[in-house]
C-alpha cells in the first residue's frame, strides 16, 4: 500500500459519522432545524444550527433529505459528515453577502476573499457524501478586479483541515474552482461528478496539502480538471507548505479550456510524490498533462509518475512542460539562482494515445538547472509531432511506437541519456535571466 492510501485509510477509519464509543452515530436533520427545501427559502441558518449542534453533542451526521435548499455559506465543524440524500440539491446563494471574509488562497497568495459555499476552518474528520448534489451559483464566480479585490467564494473549500472525506455527491459551478482544500492533510475525494463547463474553473485544486487520494472521478471543466499547487513567490517559498504524496487513480477527465492535469504554475512551496494511474483524458484545451512553473517561483517539482494513461480529444497533445515563463511573475519572487525551479525525476509509462498532436513539448527548461531524470517508457497510438527535449539529463525514451509522424519522433537539444539514437538537433529559445535580488530580503508580512 502506497504511503497516501495508506493515509487516507487510517484517516477513513476515523471518518466523521462515527464519533464516541455507541458505536450508533448521532444524526440530526436539516428539516427539524427548519429548512424548507423549496428552492427559494434560503435555509442558510437552518443547515448551520443543524451542523453546530451535531458538532457540539460530539459529532454525526447532518442529513440532507430529498429538496432543493438555497443557501449561503455554511461551515463544517470537527467530527461531522454532511449527507446528501438522493434528489437533494444544495444550491448557492447569488448574493456576496451571503459568503463570510477571511484569508483564503488566490493564485498562490494568502488575501482576503470569500469562503466556500461549503468550507470548513481548523476542522478534523469532516466530510460531504452523496448521492445529491451542491451547485454553485455562477453570480458570485469570476476573479477578484481593482474594483473588487475580495477573491470570490469557491464551491467547497477546506483550510488548515484534517481528515477530509467527500464522497458519492455531484458538484457543479462556473467561473470558479469547485474543490479547492488548502494546507489540509489526509484528503479523500472518492467517486464525484464535477462539472465546471462554460467558464473558467477548475474542478480540484490541492494546494499545499499532503496525503491527498482522488478516485474514481468524473471530471470535465472549464480550466484544469485537477490542479496541483503549492504558493507563488518568495511568501510561499519562505512558507514552504509542499503538496506532497497526492493519489490520483481511475479518473476520467476532460478540459475544455486548459488542461486535465496541471501542475503548478504556483510551486513555490514545492510539490513532491504524485501519482496518476488507469486514468482516461477525453479532451484538453491544451496538453493531457502539463507541468508548468516560471523563473522566480524556485523550490521543487519531484517524482511526479503516471501510468496507465489513455488520452484523446487533445488540441496540443499529451504532455508539456514549461518551467520557465508559466503564470503570473510575483510581487516579490524567488531571486538568483535559488529561484530557478529545480525538477526531477518525471516517469511516464504504458500510454495510449489517439490522434494526437504532439507526444511531448518539454523545450521550456532552464539550461542552468537542467530535468534531472525524465522517462517515457510503452507509448503507443497516433500523433503527428513526436517528442522534443531540451535541457534534460538521464532521459529514457523506451518502446515507443507511435505511427502517422509528420517529422522525427524525437528532437533534442543539449540532453542526455538513453534511447535517443537518431535524434534530430533543434534550437530552444534562450532561457530568461535570473531575477535580482532586492535590495532587502523578503520577509513574511
């Protein structure tokens, strides 16, 4: 057993639902607290005196039966499962108001913004299962403005947590992430729906959290359908809260602004140990997989494997890296050396792809900390463009056998390793310069 099943195995053993030692978990329902599930009351403080008690009389579950129940914000406490029956709907709210202000994560920086419709905060063994479903109302997606600073709420978010279950349920939203835990650890997301077409919103976002398993779900989005990051800039860096031992297995994903698998482009806090296994990518706006990040945001991407892996749908085709120029600059970035990513050991095998248009794009390396480590091992389908390399050493390319090549399957320059006999040379362009120091370090402020 892998070290994240094993995590979110004994995290299960714990899960909400089952507090005290009668062995009967206490369940209170939403109905008996006053929420009318009509569509239009909003039951808001219903669902919250429903959560609270539970949570105060040692924890349970809060039932959720068949209606359709408007409301705000409503927080998760310790020790406490929200179940969605079959037909029950939990639908957001389109008013700001009705989504509370603290720190929340926004593109790798900690600002003010709105919670989640769902979200908890320093809660332990928490969780939402299924079968209904939570949808987002798209009024209160988009981005912070100049006009309007406050980040907007997420579908479901998590801070600071432990012991995370969301299980069975359907989520839909727009023009916002859906999932988005942050600085949690022991996080399983086991048999979901997402839904986040028509706008631009990612369907997971784990930033900086550890021992994460994604299973068994069905995914498509507008932006990413699951994204792995860690912080922007030398906050982050200095924070070095990494996204580690992360599980992704049995998905079925599908992208139509971005791509299916993103990592990064915040990596400042560094993002280690991730696997993806027997997954199926349907569509992707850009590449199935692509692992990006930017001079300044220094720290590490390591041991990053997938297996297993069949991909279609793609406009720019399976796998790209950019680690040189991806995503916003930050206020304050990594500077010298230091804040050149350092990247390696990325293994990908026994991949099946259709009509793709390229194989691999991995020329956005920075010649002066080259990807130490980088295998592609039993590729097999078609595509037009095969694999272009720069910066790499200790590559393996294996048992690739691919037809409908309109050039060389493989293009290097300045990379070493095995299986490249017959590659052909290309030029990169020239890697940018390594950013300045300032004139006083950073500090957390």
């Amino acid at each position: 057993m892998s070290l994240v099943a094993a995590s979110v195995a004994s995290a299960q053993s714990r899960k909400p639902g089952a507090p005290g030692t009668q062995g009967n978990p206490l369940q209170f329902n939403v109905r008996d607290f006053g929420a009318k599930g009509d569509g239009a009351t909003k039951d808001t403080s219903a669902f919250q005196r429903a959560l609270d008690r539970c949570a105060a009389l040692g924890g349970g579950e809060v039932l959720v039966p068949a209606g359709n129940y408007r409301t705000g914000a409503i927080a998760l406490r310790s020790n406490t499962l929200l179940r969605l029956e079959k037909d029950a709907v939990i639908a957001g709210s389109g008013d700001f108001a009705d989504y509370p202000v603290t720190q929340v994560r926004w593109e790798g920086k900690w600002i003010q913004g709105r919670v989640g419709l769902i979200y908890g905060i320093d809660a332990n063994q928490i969780g939402i299962a299924g079968p209904g479903k939570i949808i987002g109302n798209s009024a209160v997606g988009g981005r912070p403005t100049a006009q309007d600073p406050l980040r907007h709420p997420a579908l479901i978010e998590f801070i600071h947590c432990r012991d995370v279950r969301l299980e069975g349920f359907s989520a839909e939203y727009q023009l916002m992430w859906c999932i988005h835990p942050t600085n949690c650890e022991n996080v399983s997301i086991r048999g979901l729906t997402i839904r986040t077409t028509g706008g631009n919103g990612d369907g997971i976002d784990i930033d900086s959290c550890r021992h994460v398993r994604i299973d068994g779900c069905d995914i498509a989005t507008g932006d990413d359908c699951i994204a792995i990051k860690s912080g922007r800039g030398s906050e982050a860096n200095v924070l070095m809260q990494t996204s580690e031992d992360i599980e992704i297995i049995n998905c079925t994903m599908a992208d139509s602004i971005f791509a299916c698998i993103g990592i990064g482009s915040e990596t400042s806090g560094g993002i280690r140990n991730v696997r993806v296994a027997h997954c199926k990518f349907t569509g992707a706006r850009t590449f199935a997989f692509y692992i990006k990040t930017r001079v300044g945001r220094g720290a590490f991407i390591e041991d990053i494997v997938a297996d297993d892996l069949d991909v279609s749908g793609t406009a720019g085709g399976f796998l790209s890296l950019n680690l040189l120029s991806s995503g916003l600059q930050d206020q304050d970035p990594v500077p010298g050396v230091d804040g050149i990513p350092t990247v390696r050991n990325l293994r990908f095998s026994n991949v099946r792809v259709k009509d793709c248009p390229q194989l691999v794009d991995a020329t956005r390396v920075h010649p002066d900390k080259p990807v130490d480590g980088f295998s592609l091992i039993n590729v097999t389908g078609n595509c037009t463009k095969g694999i272009s390399l720069a910066n790499i050493k200790k590559a393996e390319i294996r048992n690739v056998k691919v037809s409908g090549l309109a050039g060389p399957l493989i293009s290097l320059h300045n990379v070493s390793g095995k299986g490249l006999e017959g590659a052909a040379m290309i030029d990169v362009p020239k890697a940018p310069d390594v950013v300045p120091a300032p004139a006083e370090p950073y500090r957390l402020h």
